[in-house]
C-alpha cells in the first residue's frame, strides 16, 4: 500500500545472506500465465493418477445383465454430478486454488529479549502470521500439534529430518525470532525446503520498526505476503490490502476503512447523512463514493492521503454507484440526471460526461474489466427484474450475461475471466429462492454457485489476488461483512458491531 | 463528741490523703452537642407544573433525610415540583440527639388558559389530509391501476392549492441489492412527477429523491409491510 497505516516509525527490511535463495521451482517468468499453465498441468498430471472410480471397477470387472444395469446407473449418476465438478476444476483452475497445496509448517516466532513489551507483541505476530498464511488459500498449515517441541529460533537450531518426517511430514517450514529491545522491534523470519536438506533456505528476511501492535501486525503482513508470493505461484498476498466498507456503528451510514482481516477498523468519513458505495482507486489515493446531499444523490471524492473530501462536480438527479477504469483516470457510475438511471462515463474530475446506455429500466452497478479496461459490466432492469449485462466502454455490444431470476452487484475478477455477482436464480411467487453470490465464466456463462449458508448474500468485491472475496452477507442474523476463498471456501466473518455492507477490496 | 470529732477527722484524714495518692479520674465526656437544622422552601408558592428550590443546612448531624426524598447530604438543595400543596418535613439525627425541620410549599392552580381559538388549518395540514402517497409493485416503476385515484385525488389538490411545493420521495422495500433500489426508488418518484406533471401540476413546484431501501416505513418482512415500503411518498416543502 502507498500509505501507512501504523505509527510513524521507520520500517525497514532486508533480505538476510543467503546463497540458496532458491525461488525457482514455485516462480514463473509471467506469474499469472505461468500460473494458470502450471496449475492446469497440474490438474491434468492429478487426473492421470486419479483411482479408477466405482463404476470404472465394474464396467472392467463387471458381467453382462445385473452388474450392466448397474453400470449404467453409476455412469448416470456421475454424468450427473460431472458438471458440477468440472465446474469445481475451472473455478480452481482460474482462480489459482488449483494448485497443489504445500504443506507449510509455521512454528511459533521464538522470543530474542525479555523485554516485558515482547510477549503481548509476539502473540499478535504468530496470530496474525498464522491466519494470513490460513485464508491464503494457497498452502495447507499444518497442526501445531505435530510439531517437534524444540522449536527454532535460527537457522542453527532447525532439526531439519524432525520436520520433513512424519507426523509433521512438513515441505516448508517457517520461523524465527522477534525481540524489543532498545526501543526497537527486530523480527527475523526464514523460510525452509525441509525436503531440500543440501541447500533449505528458500527464504530469510530482517524487519525492525518502532515496537507497537500496529507494527507486529504489519511485518506478520509483510513476512505473509513474502511467502504467499513463493508459494502461491508467483502471485503477490493480500496481507497488507484493505477493504472499505459502509457501517451504521456510528448512527449514520458512513465509509470506514480496515485491513483485509478484519483488524484496524476506523471511520474515514463523517458527513451525518448516508454514505454508500465506496469505491477505492486502483492506487489507493483516492476513494469515491455515493452521498445523499441537499440536492440529492451526488458522487463524492474523499482523498486518502489528505484525509478530507475533494471537489467533484455535482451533476443533478440520482447519482450512484462510482466505478474506477484500471488505469484510475475515469469514472463509471449511474445517473438520472437525464430523467431515467443510466450508466454513464466521466474523466476522474467529473469532465467529459457521456451517457453509454439509453434503457427504459433503471441501470446502475457498473464495474470495468480491471484486467482489459475495455468493457464494463453492469445491472440493468431493462426487462423487468434487474439482470447483468456487459458492454464496451463506448457502449456497444451490450450482452445480457444472466438468463433468469434476479442478479445484481457485478464484480470483475482480476484475471479478467469471471464475474462474481448476487443472484436470486429462482424469483417468482412461492418461490423467492435466496440472494446468493456466483461466479460466472464470462467467455461461456457458465456459473457455480458460492454461497449456500442462508442469509441474503450480496456486494462481492474481489480481492486483487483473484483468490478471495469478500462480501455482505445477513446469515449471522444481520448485514455483516464476510469473505472467503474464490471457491466458497475458508468463510470468515470481519465485521461484529452494528450493521456493515458494500465492501470494496483495495486494487493492491 | 471528742471521739466523733475524732473520728471523723481521722475519716477526713485518711480520706484526703487517700485521694492524693490516687489520679485524678478523668473528666466526664462533655455532652455531644445536638443537632441543629433548618429547611427553607423559596418560593414558597408555586403554581402547578412549576418548580421550588429546598434548601437545607445542618449541624452535628449525620443522618438527615427528608420525607418523601430520602438521605441527603447535610447542607444541600434540591429542585422539588410537588403537583399539591406539600409539608416537606427534614429529620437530622446525630449522636446528641435528633433535630427536626419543615418547609411548606403551597401550589395553587393556574388560571384557566384562554378559549382556544379555533386557527385555520396552515397549507402543510390540508396537504397530509389531502394528498395520498402512491404505491407500486414490486419491482416496477410504472403507477397502476389502482393508484390512479389517489394520483387524480392529489392533482385536485395541487392545482387548487398552487403555492405549495413538494418532494416526492422513492422508497422500495428491503429485499434486492441497496445501488439498484436507489435507481427504482429514483424512477419511481419520477413516475409520481411526471403523472402529476402530465395532469397540469407546474413541474417546478416539484422535487424528486430517492431513497431506495434506506427509509424503510415498515420494518418486518412480510408482503404487507414490503407493500408499504413500496411508494412515491409526497412531503410538503416548507
């Protein structure tokens, strides 16, 4: 991130000596190319060596008559469940969860001081470092309760065959040490190929700041993301993104701001009116947003690094929705300023507004396709329930990408393939089905579903490594926001006091 | 006589040379001083509704209460509104012994108010008596069947009432994602605009909101209530 969020300390890291700095294996010369190749070969290499399934056994097996029957029913049922699992194989595969995981064995950071500082400190690192490595999506944390009990502090203290060898049976090992001292926080972190005895280190890193909460936090973040990179094929972690959201704690629906796992929570603005949609750009300087003003529904621009609004011009009537293009020099948002909402473009400052669709139906909900910048998706009720659609950012080729039912709240993948959106697929009488999220192919319109836990599910954001989202969801009983991996899994709640919807996940 | 004499001197002898050798017993603990009090209520005469003020002060006290109130503190005062004429009656006991005092405040009547004169209804009553909001169904922006008498019964009104200016606000009910009731709610009230518009009704009289699901009328979750959130709801500008 551009801005820092802790103190004011200095923060510096180093990378350690190391002459086995072997990054090789896990890297690829385009991370997300290379990625994706790798993780289909990958899929393809598992199938090879998949068992033969049930149903395979008796057709080679099997005699003619009852066992055929048979056969047939088993080739029907999994004709049946087929789609669902090659649905499975191309979340996993485009979403970059099909890779095999490493088994990653995180021991406890050791304590280097006995500073009375250091233990409440070190507790929030190896917390913190433990859960980013979890929800990563890219590694499988193996239990603790495996673990030898001399846990290393350095290089010198790593028995190397006691971590490789079951029950831990780790491939990579993390740890280190992490003392206040002096006033100063020095943590050191090593990655290690215990299956690699000749030359382990894959990793070693230096990080000193000013001792606080904030700071063990961060570096936890920074050390994350250093492994998660190697890791998770080439692909940089999240640990340090944020994500804005609205929350009523306040009285007031209004933006507030907190790191990707839920920590650091903080109001950013304070307008006493209602606040939606906030919309962080690509760089992080700037966030826009929707605000009820005196004369309506305005778009609103709040910077970051001044830490107040800036000017945005006004433009009348209902004003929604504010979209960033890639590359944060324009603004896509809905307006009715020309008696019906429709979506329109403007630069970043609000000039060279320009209509691009002209539907009897409310449109809003726009977002670019952050990878291309040449098309956006939107919501459109042009036929009655509202549906997504797509279009070029000239506002030709308007496809409709969803058959039926009620969908909403579009968000475009990283990687460009997918939409993640909220869908009532069932809507009609007796039939009001559940607002859940689905990820959708959009080359092919083939959808799987994502959530299945209840509750009205709705606002998915991407999170910049494809991997993860994060999304407003009522299943504990009221609007909280939560996230998951890509593929519905590792759901975690973020947010617990009063009533918090619409995140935005930062674009780094 | 003599040996009487005697005696009793050699009794008062004896006796006074006893109480030298002797200490001298220590002085009788000195009475405790009793406790004084005083309550005074200002003004003493209220009329009903308004307000006095007790106040009171005490000496050697340390235990003081006041009927009605409770413990106080030693010297204090305190608001009172007694709604009839009231004795408040303050005991302060201390180790010498107890101490009363009284107040009395007097509340009398107040004078009838005037006759009320019966005031002309202002504009903002004869509209929400008037003008009836407009509902719609769900999902849809277009004013039905149903609805056009209400929209025909506030043209009637507007038109004989052409000072006035108005809001119509958008609400739609909860269910469905925030950014798109906003942009219903917002059509909706455009629809109430241009259907009053359409019948004569000046356009600059009227402003249009949308406030989506944000301002819900009805809070539960059943058809009845979504019904309610579904509306062009029409406020009287000031």
């Amino acid at each position: 991130m551009h801005r820092k969020w802790y103190g004011s300390g200095k923060h510096q890291d180093e990378i350690l000596p190391s002459n086995t700095y072997r990054v090789t294996i896990f890297s690829h010369g385009d991370p997300i190319s290379g990625f994706f190749s790798h993780a289909r070969m990958n899929h393809a290499r598992m199938s090879q060596h998949r068992p033969p399934s049930p149903s395979q056994k008796l057709l080679r097996t099997g005699r003619p008559g009852l066992s055929g029957l048979l056969a047939l029913a088993c080739a029907l049922v999994l004709l049946l469940i087929t789609p669902a699992l090659r649905a499975q194989d191309w979340v996993k595969t485009g979403t970059g969860l099909g890779v095999e995981k490493v088994r990653l064995a995180v021991a406890d950071f050791k304590p280097s001081s006995s500073d009375p500082q250091n233990d409440a400190l070190l507790k929030t690192f190896n917390d913190t470092l433990w859960n980013d490595l979890d929800v990563s999506g890219v590694v499988e944390l193996v239990s603790k309760s495996f673990y030898p009990l001399q846990v290393p502090g350095q290089p010198v203290d790593v028995n190397i065959p006691a971590w490789s060898a079951p029950p831990p049976n780790a491939a990579m090992l993390a740890f280190g040490s992490f003392g206040v001292a002096g006033g100063k926080l020095t943590v050191q972190g090593w990655l290690y190929d215990v299956k690699n005895t000749a030359s382990p280190q894959v990793l070693g890193k230096q990080y000193t700041d000013t001792p606080s909460d904030d700071a063990a936090r961060v570096i936890a973040h920074k050390f994350a993301d250093e492994i998660i990179l190697r890791l998770g094929g080439g692909i940089p972690g999240i640990a340090e993104s944020k994500i804005y959201f609205v929350s009523d704690r306040s009285g007031k629906k209004e933006i507030w701001v907190m790191d990707y796992d839920g920590s650091n929570q903080r109001q950013v603005t304070r307008l006493g009116s209602i606040s939606l949609s906030p919309r962080i750009s690509p760089d992080g300087s700037r966030l826009a947003f929707s605000s009820l003003t005196k004369t309506g529904w305005e778009i609103m621009m709040y910077s970051v690094d001044l830490n107040r609004l800036v000017s945005f011009p006004h433009m009348g009537g209902t004003n929604l929705s504010p979209a960033w293009s890639p590359d944060g020099l324009k603004l896509a948002f809905s307006s009715s300023r020309g008696g019906s909402p429709e979506i329109y473009i403007a630069d970043a400052n609000g000039a060279n507004l320009r209509s691009m669709t002209a539907n009897k139906g409310p449109d809003v909900s726009p977002i670019w396709n952050r990878k291309t910048g040449a098309q956006i998706a939107y919501v459109s009720g042009a036929t009655g329930l509202p549906q997504v659609y797509t279009m070029e950012t000239d506002g030709t080729g308007q496809q409709r990408m969803t058959d039926q039912g009620y969908a909403v709240s579009p968000s475009w993948a990283p990687s460009g393939q997918f939409l993640v959106l909220a869908w009532i697929r069932k809507y009609g009488p007796g039939d009001p089905g559940a607002l859940d999220l689905y990820l959708m192919d959009i080359a092919s319109k083939q959808w799987v579903q994502l959530t299945h836990d209840g509750g009205r599910n709705d606002s998915p954001s991407w999170a910049p490594d494809g991997r993860h989202i994060v999304f407003q969801s009522s299943r504990s009983g009221k609007e909280e926001i939560w996230m998951m991996l890509a593929d519905g899994t590792k759901l975690r709640q973020l947010t617990f006091t009063g009533r918090n919807t619409q995140p935005n996940w930062s674009w780094k | 006589m003599f040996v009487l004499a005697v005696t009793l001197g050699a009794i008062l002898a004896l006796g006074a040379c006893a109480k030298k050798k002797q200490p001298p017993p220590p002085p009788p603990p000195p009475a405790p001083p009793a406790p004084t009090a005083s309550l005074s209520a200002n003004p003493s005469s209220i009329q009903t509704g308004q307000s006095a003020s007790l106040t009171w002060q005490t000496t050697n006290a340390t235990d003081v209460s006041i009927d009605g109130i409770g413990a106080v503190q030693a010297n204090g005062s305190q608001p009172v509104t007694p709604t009839d004429s009231t004795t408040y009656h303050l005991t302060a006991k201390g180790a010498g012994g107890s101490q009363e005092a009284t107040a009395r405040i007097t509340v009398t009547q107040p004078p009838p108010p005037p006759a009320p004169v019966a005031a002309a209804p202002t504009d903002e009553d004869l509209f929400s008596q008037n003008v009836k909001d407009v509902y719609f169904d769900y999902d849809q922006a277009e004013i039905r069947g149903d609805q056009q008498s209400s929209v025909l019964g506030d043209v009637q009104f507007l038109n004989q009432h052409a000072s006035i200016n108005f809001t119509v606000e958008g609400h739609c009910d909860e269910r469905g994602s925030t950014e798109y009731n906003l942009a219903l709610g917002d059509k909706r009230a455009t629809a109430v605009k241009n259907a009053l518009v359409a019948a004569g009704v000046g356009a600059s009289r009227i402003k249009t909101i949308s406030y989506g699901k944000e301002k819900p009328f009805c809070s539960e979750s059943n058809e009845a209530c979504w019904q309610q959130n579904r509306r062009g709801h029409l406020v009287y500008q000031r």
